[in-house]
C-alpha cells in the first residue's frame, strides 16, 4: 500500500510526466521514400545535369498553364526536379 501510495505521489508532481517522443518534420513523404529506398533512376533535369532519383515521375501544372514531367525524391534533398522532355 506504501509503494502504491509513493507512486502516486511521484506522478502527480509536476515534471514528472513522460513526455512523448518529439517528432521531427519532414518534407517528402516518408510511405513512398521507405518503398522506393533501395531503387532509382537516372534522369536528365531540365538543367541539362544527371539527377539520381528514387520516386516516381509525375506530371505536374507548370506557371504557364501546361503540363511539366518531374522526377520526385531526388538525391541532395530535392522533391522535385523538373525533366527535359
């Protein structure tokens, strides 16, 4: 009874509550880059440089109101890195 009673005596002081975990944000989806780790595929950006990425490429809206192919979770921390066609 003694114990029982120390230990809700040690839980109702303040600081004494377990604190979750601090989750850290992330940037890219972290369902597609666990299924797309160990894969990738070479591309040739719009900038004219090779660009290794792991996800896969999708058409997007560009500015002017058409349709840009973008390769996605490229190395060096880009999401998308628009192709040349």
């Amino acid at each position: 009874m003694r114990v029982l009673a120390m230990l809700l005596f040690a839980l109702s002081l303040p600081g004494t509550r377990l604190a979750s975990p601090l989750r850290t944000p992330t940037s890219v989806d972290p369902v597609a880059s666990r299924q797309s780790a160990n894969h990738g595929q070479w591309y040739l950006a719009d900038t004219g440089h090779a660009v290794f990425c792991y996800g896969p490429v999708k058409l997007v809206k560009d500015s002017t109101g058409g349709l840009q192919r973008v390769a996605t979770f490229c190395r060096g921390n880009k999401a998308l890195v628009p192709l040349k066609d």
